[in-house]
C-alpha cells in the first residue's frame, strides 16, 4: 500500500500518521526497533496495521507489538480497541485459535534434577498427553458437560477431578470469564469439540520442560517463585476445533450482515459487526464459550503433565510444587476498563497474537501479583528461549495494556518445509543443544524450526525498552513435546 | 492430475487451484486442502459418504468455497477419516442459492500407520479469490489460505 507517512516517535516507536485518504481513522503506532519495524516493512505488514485503522469504532491507534508479522486480516501482533457504543467486533480480529494462549507451571525440581531423568518424562508425556491430527482426546463430552465447560470454565474441571483449586487465581479472568452462551455456539464446533479438551492440538502448539538460565528482577521472580537454574513447564495450546469453527461460523454471519455490506471492507477477514448488534452479540457470547473451553484445555493439559511428573519422580505434583504461576491467553477480545483522554471507560480489546500487560495495581491480576504487575508469558521457539515478563503502568497509558506474545515468525511454512530437513533438526537440537524432541509429526517439525522464528530475545529486548513490559526471567528448552 | 500448488505466506500455507469447471475447480481444492495434512497416496478410498452444502441468500462462489472446505474439515475431525477422493454431483455457482452436492471417498484414520503434515484449522478470506479467466478456454483459478 503506497502513501502512508511513517514518523518515528522513539527509538522504540514509531506511527503511521493518520491518513484519511487511505481510510484511516486512527494512526498506527508500532512498538519496533529499526530492524523489526524494516522487516515488518519488507513483508507489507504495515497494510494489514492500516487496514484495522480503518474499523469503525476503533480508539487511539490500531497497534502493533514488536512481534509483528504478516497475518490474515489482522496482523499476528495487532492490538486494537473499539468503542463499546459505535464500534466494532471482529472475529478475525481474535483469530481462529480462540484463546491460543500459555500457561507455566513451577517446579521445585533442578535443571539437573530433570537432566537425569529428561527422556522419561518426555517419553511419558508423550504417551500420556493427547495430541496431533487425527488423536482422540482421554475426555469425551455430552452436550451438558460441554455447556457446563463453556459457562463454569475451569471451576467445571476442577470439580470433575482435574487440577487444583487455586489454578483458577493464576488464570486470567480466574479461569472463567463471563458472558459465555451456549446457546450461541453452533453444532458443528460442538461436534468438532467435544473430544477435544485436554488435547495438545498441532502446528506451533507444544508442552516443554525448561529451565531458568537468568534472572532480571529478582523482586518479581521471587513472587512468582523463580530461581536460577529451576526447571519449569510451559504449555502451548488453544480451544482447538471449538474455536476453528465458532470463527468461521461468525466470519459467515457478520459478511451477510447489512452492517458489512455498508462498508467498505479493505480484507473480507476483517469482516466485522457493532458490538451491540444481534450479530456481535452472538459472536461475543459464543466467543467466551471458546476462551473457557481453551482454559479448561490448558488446565486439563497441565493435570496430567502433573500426573506425569508424579510417576516420573515418585513423589506427589504438591510435593514437587508444580503450581501454577499463570495462564495468557494471546487470541482474545475483553471488554475492560481504560483511561482514556482522563475518562475511565469500557471498550473491546482485540488482542490478535498478543498478550494481556496490566500493571501494578490492577484489581484483575491476582492478588500475589499487585504489586509487581501481571505476569506475561512470552514463549520463544524450540532451540532459543521463552520469557517471563510482567506488565507495566506505561503498558495500560501506551497499548491498552498489551505487549508481544512470542517471536514471530521469519520464514514461511512451505519454505521452511522446503529447506529444513525435520530428520537433522531433531539431531541438531539434540547432540548440539541436548534438546530432547518428540513429535508426532515429524513432517510439520520442520515448520517450527528454529530458524524459522525471528530471535525472541530481540522481540523481548525491544518490549522492555518500549516500555510495554518488564523482563523478569529467560528460560531455556530441555525437552519438547509437539502433536 | 489435479492441478493445484501450494502458495508462500508467512504464518500460513495457501493454495492456487486450476480447472476447467467449478466442479473440478472444487474437487482440486479439497485435494489441495487435505494435501497440506498427508499425502493423498497413503490414503485408499474405502469409505464413501454423500454430502451436500448449502448457502444462504447472498453467499457468493467465494463463501461456498469455504463452507465446502470447511464442511470437509469438519467430517475429517469429527468422523476421524482421512479424505482423498470427491466426485462433485451437483453445483451451482451462479444462482442466488448456491450449492454443492458431493461423494466423499477415504479412510479411517490409523494412527499407527498414517504420517501427518500440518493440521488445518480453517480456511480464511484473506486473500481469497475465485475467478474465470475470459480467456484459455475459460479456465476457473481460486487462492484460498488456510490459518493452520
């Protein structure tokens, strides 16, 4: 897309001046160093930044994370708020993989106290933890339960014997948002998710056991029980055919919509309706059906890397204090409260591949957490790091209280399955790195390689220096488990 | 031989599909699809199962696309078989009510036996396109993507 004026505003922030002849209602404001900002340049993401820019409703700026990329619709690092009243929402502007999110569990355990014991746990977690195409789920749902899933969240799994209790004040919206209706969720995503909780899913999805090489807030780390030299558990998945479905079902309805066929849409996956209109509606409660299905999917996931790490180390999950620090979610639409122009006001946070930030002080971070802001998972790819952040006051003045979600990716799928053998990077990681992989598509390893991802250590670095969140721990791979 | 070919885009995997019909046109792009998951040849066609989908008034041929695409996905998921064949039997693309009618042909899935790619999770709009050409002999092309 020509014609749009670039300023840079700091090092670390940059806006795309709002351009009315392009359509834009806002500025894009991009959270990027030079090098993040060329390549996001380079690969025309900046269209896909202008093209939200030009939603009704929207407020601020339509924003981009440093872990930008080219996306469908949205870009994967958008970040755009709507007006309750006159705006809009947009199921692409959540994603397929309703609530795609992380979640990390602690041990009490040594990087060493792993190493001699890593190929048992990854074995038994391999065989233990549902995952990849075509596998069965170990839970399969009648529709009452799954309507129980969609409304209760996870209190419905703990209740039925997965996880522990306190799981739920470590979980964003502790672990059940409201607003779910399922009455609104249709047959086919019903169908396509009832054997699905507590399944792994595929693609970029994965359960690794990790261990903490550096801390940089030991205040922060030591309130979410972090050393040096811990080892940890973090765990990637979503709301699996459940979501797929739900956002394709609304894509549908909101196109037909005489609200979409009154403007001008700029990419038919932005296909959007007014928050307060049937269509948004429906969409808004089916929505929230699919982020506590995605919850209880982590939750359940985690039970049994739990149960796991139990016939591993012969020792109980409280003996071995694998608790929970927390679960993002970083595929999502809130509505949450915001200061804006000195006006606290309700709107509709799109985060589309990006991660919730809120500050210190904030009354929907746990208790434990007030005080050092909302912890932020960032996983990085297999070979390199994942970090621990947590969200900052600047995030909730700059973002609406958004940050990064990961590293983003650098090469396309079919390029990466064209150059990269899955075979020797498997062999790679594991004789150069001592990284144990098991996949159950070696065919799709090749797509999550390493070199596929740009560095999260940049995307982090750039984070931090924009202000959006705080590093408080870097994280290594020891094993990895992937459908 | 079906024509299709995988496209380059940087989160996903698209496909660019040719043929002399929409029927064909159709049948190429569930070929594709399912390609991006396994290899077609691994896959026998032992099982068959009629299936039909519908749109609504104001579906245009791009909308049918992906509700056929996504129909199949959900018999993949749901029904645990590997697709492989599809003989469409009935189509209208031009019409206000659009349709298509189709055999399906494949196999359960064995997961002992089977080697997967990358799952599919939807097709999206984004760059989706379904077009005649006016010349070659009127040969239909779509580009569809797939968040996978």
């Amino acid at each position: 897309m020509a014609g749009y004026n670039l300023k840079k505003i700091s090092d670390f922030k940059w806006e795309i001046v709002k351009n009315i002849d392009l359509g834009m209602r806002v500025p894009g404001i991009i959270y990027a160093d030079r090098e993040l900002l060329e390549i996001a340049q380079e690969e025309k993401t900046l269209d896909q930044v202008i093209n939200v820019a030009k939603l009704p409703g929207v407020i601020n700026a339509s924003f981009a994370m440093p872990d930008i990329h080219y996306g469908y619709g949205f870009p994967i690092g958008g970040v755009a708020a709507m007006d309750l009243e006159d705006g809009v929402i947009s199921p692409g502007g959540v994603g397929f993989d309703i609530s795609c999110g992380v979640r990390i569990l602690r041990t009490n355990l040594s990087a060493e106290d792993v190493a001699k014991k890593l190929e048992e746990i990854i074995y038994n977690l391999f065989a233990s933890i549902p995952k990849g195409i075509g596998s069965k789920g170990r839970i399969k749902l009648s529709k009452t339960e799954m309507d129980k899933v969609f409304t209760q969240g996870i209190n419905w799994a703990i209740k039925s014997g997965y996880g522990w209790e306190e799981d739920g004040y470590f979980t964003e919206e502790n672990g059940c948002m409201e607003g779910a209706n399922p009455d609104y969720v249709s047959k086919e995503a019903l169908g396509r998710g009832n054997d699905q909780v507590g399944s792994l899913g595929s693609g970029n999805h994965f359960i690794e056991i990790q261990k903490v090489t550096e801390i940089y807030n030991t205040t922060a780390a030591h309130v979410m029980g972090l050393e040096l030299n811990q080892a940890a558990i973090m765990i990637h998945s979503g709301s699996r055919g459940l979501g797929h479905q739900i956002c394709g079902d609304y894509l549908k309805v909101m196109q037909r919509s005489n609200f979409s066929n009154k403007i001008n849409l700029p990419d038919r996956q932005l296909a959007c309706a007014p928050i307060n209109s049937p269509e948004g509606k429906r969409y808004y409660g089916a929505m929230v059906c699919a982020i506590n299905y995605a919850m209880v999917n982590r939750h359940c996931l985690a039970h049994w890397v739990r149960r796991s790490m139990e016939t591993v180390f012969g020792k109980s999950d409280r003996k071995l204090d694998l608790s929970l620090i927390y679960d993002v979610s970083h595929n999502i639409a809130k509505i949450e409260s915001h200061d804006i122009g000195g006006q606290v006001k309700k709107v509709c946070v799109h985060r589309k591949g990006a991660t919730r930030a809120f500050g210190p002080g904030r009354s929907e971070i746990p208790p434990a957490y007030k005080e050092i802001g909302q912890p932020v998972i960032v996983p990085g790819d297999m070979g390199r790091y994942s970090y621990i952040m947590t969200g900052t006051r600047a995030a909730m003045l700059e973002s609406f209280g958004s940050t990064c979600h990961g590293a983003g990716r650098l090469m396309s799928r079919t390029r990466a399955r064209k150059e990269i053998d899955s075979g020797k990077l498997k062999k790679d990681l594991s004789e150069k790195k001592g990284i144990l992989v098991l996949a159950a598509s070696l065919g799709g390893l090749a797509e999550e390689a390493p070199q596929a991802y740009k560095d999260v250590s940049k995307v982090v670095e750039v984070t931090h220096k924009a202000g959006l969140s705080e590093k408080v721990a870097r994280l290594e791979p020891m094993g990895v488990i992937k459908g | 031989m079906p024509d299709y070919a995988f496209i380059d885009h940087l989160s996903d995997i698209g496909i660019e599909v040719k043929a002399g019909s929409p029927a064909e046109l159709f049948e190429n792009a569930a070929l594709g699809m399912f390609s991006i998951m396994y290899d077609l040849k691994d896959v026998e066609a032992k099982e068959k199962e009629e299936i039909s989908v519908k749109g609504k008034k104001g579906t245009d041929i791009e909308e049918l696309l992906v509700s056929w695409l996504e129909k199949l996905l959900y018999v993949f998921e749901t029904r645990k078989v590997l697709l492989c064949k599809f003989e469409i039997t009935g189509i209208e693309v031009v019409k206000t009510i659009k349709y298509v009618n189709a055999f399906i042909y494949g196999e359960r899935i064995n997961l002992s036996r089977n080697k997967f790619y990358t799952a599919v999770k939807a097709p999206t709009y984004h760059m989706l396109e379904v077009k005649r050409s006016a010349k070659a002999g009127g040969k239909w092309t779509a580009r569809i993507i797939f968040d996978v």
